[in-house]
C-alpha cells in the first residue's frame, strides 16, 4: 500500500536527522497527517464500499488535500530524507487519491 511507503519515508526523514532537531522536523507534519489517513483506513475497513467511499470522500479527502497543500509549500534538498519523502508523495499522489474514485479500492 502506498500510505505505508509512504510514512515509512517520513520516518525515515525523521529519524535523519540528530535527535535534538527530531522534534521540530517538518518531517513530522508528513508523518502526522500519513498516520491519520492509517487510523481513518482502519476505522472503515469492515464498512461495505459504498460506505467507505462516502466516508472517504468526507473524512479522507481534506486531510489528502491538506497534506498537498502541506507538500507544496516545503522545500528540501532534493537528495535530503525529506525531499526524498516529498518526491515520493508527488510521484504517487495520482495513486493515492484513486482510494477516492472508489471504496473497493
């Protein structure tokens, strides 16, 4: 699953860097909002898709659209843990957002 991938990345951003500039990591907002998206997954996976399409589209879709807005206005070096992450989300955004088009999915 991508979402797993892509925590993973921002983990892996955080983890980066020493451990006295881990708690103020953009990195973090990354991971925050990719969590979210897990615990609002998990909570639907037992619902009919029908439901969790209408549920995605209601409880997923604005933190999907708030972590771009979040991705579009960080800047990283691009061979950075966190500009890695950010390449990451960009590149599979189009796959990302299908889980929208369709609750099966």
């Amino acid at each position: 699953m991508w979402l797993a991938a892509g925590r993973r990345k921002f983990d892996e951003a955080v983890k980066s860097l020493p451990q006295k500039d881990q708690a103020n990591a953009a990195a973090l907002q990354g991971q925050a909002y990719c969590s979210r998206l897990f615990s609002i997954a998990q909570e639907l996976a037992e619902l009919p898709p029908e439901e969790q399409y209408t549920q995605r589209l209601e409880r997923s879709k604005p933190v999907m659209d708030a972590l771009l807005a979040w991705a579009s206005t960080n800047r990283a070096a691009p061979k950075s843990a966190l500009g890695k992450a950010l390449y990451y989300l960009e590149e599979q955004w189009p796959y990302l957002i299908r889980a929208l088009e369709d609750g099966r999915l």
